[in-house]
C-alpha cells in the first residue's frame, strides 16, 4: 500500500470511528447511493463483474440498515423495514437479471431518504449546538 493509500485509509478509519449515530447513517446511505450508481453505469456499459461487486456492497450496507433499525423506536420504523425488504429484493433481482434500470428504480427510492436523513442529523447536531450554547458549555 503507497503512503496516499495509507494515508487515506487512516482518514477513513477515523472518521468513522468519531461518528456520531446520525453521521455514520448518513455516511452509509452516502454509499449506498454510490454504489447504486457505480452498479447502473456498470451494468449499461456491460461490466458484469465491477456491477455485481457494486451490487453485493449494497445489499451488505441495506443488511446493516435492517439489523440496526429499531422498529419500536418510531412509528415509521416498520415502514422503513418494510422498504429495505424491498430494497433486498429488488437488489438481488436486479443483479441476477443485469436490470440496470431496476438498480435506477432503487436509487430512485434511497437517493430521498438519503437527504432526509441527512437533513435530520443537521438539525440535530444544530439543536445540540444550540443547547450547549445556552447551558454556556460551547
């Protein structure tokens, strides 16, 4: 491994090591929509092997959502369940049958949540943000 290569491995490691909970759902849904990208451009330029592999990352990332959701936290928990169940399906189809258009229909339903999510975890580091500025900690 060159230094670069080391280098920006140690980056990556530490940013996620010194995540809050929101970041690290916003970094994983980040690359989910990555990899649905990098798996659509694949498939449509027929590179089998590069989309499979884009593919099978984000079926891991989308088993990470689901064994981590708390579907007594919220009420839309068991929503959200029910879309990555789909998202698993849709995945695997999609690799099996080479859709890329199907990939894009994924990306089409991750891409929104993505800023949702993304959306909430800045309101709430700016709400945390504020609390410690009142309690005169910041």
């Amino acid at each position: 491994m060159n230094g670069y290569a080391a280098a920006r491995n140690r980056y990556l490691d530490d940013a996620v090591s010194t995540a809050t909970p929101a970041t690290l759902l916003v970094m994983l849904y980040d690359r989910l929509v990555l990899d649905l990208e990098r798996a659509e451009l694949a498939m449509r330029a027929g590179d089998r092997p590069v989309a499979h592999a884009q593919l099978t990352h984000a079926q891991q990332i989308v088993a990470e959502l689901t064994s981590t959701l708390d579907v007594s936290a919220w009420d839309g928990a068991p929503g959200l369940l029910s879309i990555y169940t789909f998202l698993t399906g849709a995945l695997v189809d999609a690799n099996v049958a080479q859709d890329a258009d199907k990939v894009a229909a994924c990306r089409g339903i991750v891409a929104p949540l993505r800023d949702t999510w993304r959306e909430s975890a800045r309101q709430v580091a700016s709400a945390a943000t504020q609390h410690l500025a009142m309690s005169g900690v910041a």
